[in-house]
C-alpha cells in the first residue's frame, strides 16, 4: 500500500512539472504574438 502512495505521490509530482512547463510554453507563445502585433501597429503608423 505504501509504495503504491508513493507512486501515486510522484505521478502527482510528474504531471505539476509538466503543467507548469506547459504554462511557461504558452506564455512565451503568448508574448511572441502580442510583440508581433505591436510590431505591425508600429510599422503600419509609420
């Protein structure tokens, strides 16, 4: 019983860290895009 806790414990442990790399992704893509559309209201009052 106690090892299954522990492999349920580190599952838990495994799917935070995928989470989290997950979210610091899509921020970066989220970034990437808001600095692309600033980029072209930029150029276009140019």
């Amino acid at each position: 019983m106690e090892e299954k806790d522990k492999k349920t414990e580190t599952n838990v442990d495994i799917w935070k860290k995928h989470q989290e790399k997950e979210a610091k992704g899509l921020r970066k893509i989220f970034i990437l895009i808001f600095l692309v559309i600033v980029l072209f209201y930029v150029v276009k009052l140019i």
